[in-house]
C-alpha cells in the first residue's frame, strides 16, 4: 500500500508573525494563527483569506501525510 501524499502551503500572520500550514485536503477548513485574526482555507480551486495571512511557501512536490501532520503537531507543543 502507498503512503498517501499530499501539497501544502506555508502562511505567516502578519499581526503575530505565527506561522501555519495549510493544505487541500480538507474542504471547508480553515487554519488559524494563535491570535485568531489570521485564517485560510486553502482548496484545490480556490482560497480563502480572513485577517492578514502572507504566504512563505508553496510546496511544488508531494510529501508524505505523516509529515505533514508532525508539522502541524509541533506548531502546537
């Protein structure tokens, strides 16, 4: 079985320069900054912004699910 692969996006939240990653996997997802004045949902066709999010990164290579999600969890910690 392959491992499932999936694109992601780097954003910074200009007003508490907190940094997330967005992906389009999940529909109608919308990641937040800690502050809560940053967001997007980042779709397959199409994006969606509240606050003052500035993209870092776009990723142009598929990389592992599992990667992704340790991303995200040591945002958290």
């Amino acid at each position: 079985m392959s491992e499932e692969k999936l694109r992601y996006t780097l954003w910074q939240c200009q007003i508490c320069e907190d940094e997330f990653i967005t992906d389009c996997k999940a529909r109608h997802d919308m990641v937040w900054c800690k502050c809560k004045k940053s967001a997007v949902d980042d779709e397959e066709w199409y994006s969606r912004f509240v606050g003052k999010p500035k993209m870092l990164e776009e990723s142009n290579t598929l990389i592992p699910i599992n990667h992704y999600l340790k991303l995200n969890k040591d945002k958290d910690e």
